[in-house]
C-alpha cells in the first residue's frame, strides 16, 4: 500500500499516524518513490525501527517536518541518521520513543 501511495511523486504532506501495519519495508518503498516529501506523520507506527528512518533520512532530504512519537523501536540511532542529512528539518517530535 505504502509503495502505491508513494508512486505519486507530487506528495508533500502525508499522515500515517496511527497506521500500525506499517512496517519498515513499507516506509522504506514509500521513501524511495516520494523523495521530495516535506511533511510525514508516522506518529504511533509501533513496527518502525532505525532502519526505516535511515532509509526515510537518505531518501527524503527535504524534510521539514517529521513526527516520531509513540514510535517505541526507534532509537538514538535515528537522530543521528535526520540530523546529518536532513539539513531542511525544522521540527521533530520524538515524544514517547523510549529509547532515546
């Protein structure tokens, strides 16, 4: 489903919040379609790890504006991966990642 969602190129604000069948392979097909994406809300996603936001950070560089909460496998690892690559990022919520 992801991938079909992603083959519209023209997207740049998606909400997914919520949507707990979505694993990393579905975010990682997502990113690699919808590259000039600005806006994600993968909010409550409880399956996302580190992998999928490494592969959503190379991808999805134009990224302003990206809400992880409640998203509990993802890690410090994570930050790491937005912050050196999404230079547009102007906000994240990270509120309820126990892990970091």
């Amino acid at each position: 489903g992801l991938q079909s969602l992603g083959s519209n190129v023209k997207l740049r604000d998606v909400c997914l919040s919520e949507c707990v069948s979505i694993t990393d392979l579905g975010l990682q097909k997502f990113a690699q379609q919808c590259k000039e994406i600005q806006r994600l809300d993968i909010s409550h996603c409880t399956h996302i790890t580190d992998s999928a936001i490494k592969n959503l950070a190379f991808c999805c560089r134009m990224l302003s504006f990206l809400n992880l909460s409640g998203c509990k496998l993802v890690t410090d690892m994570s930050i790491q991966y937005l912050s050196g690559v999404c230079t547009y990022l102007l906000e994240l919520d990270i509120s309820g990642c126990i892990l970091v």
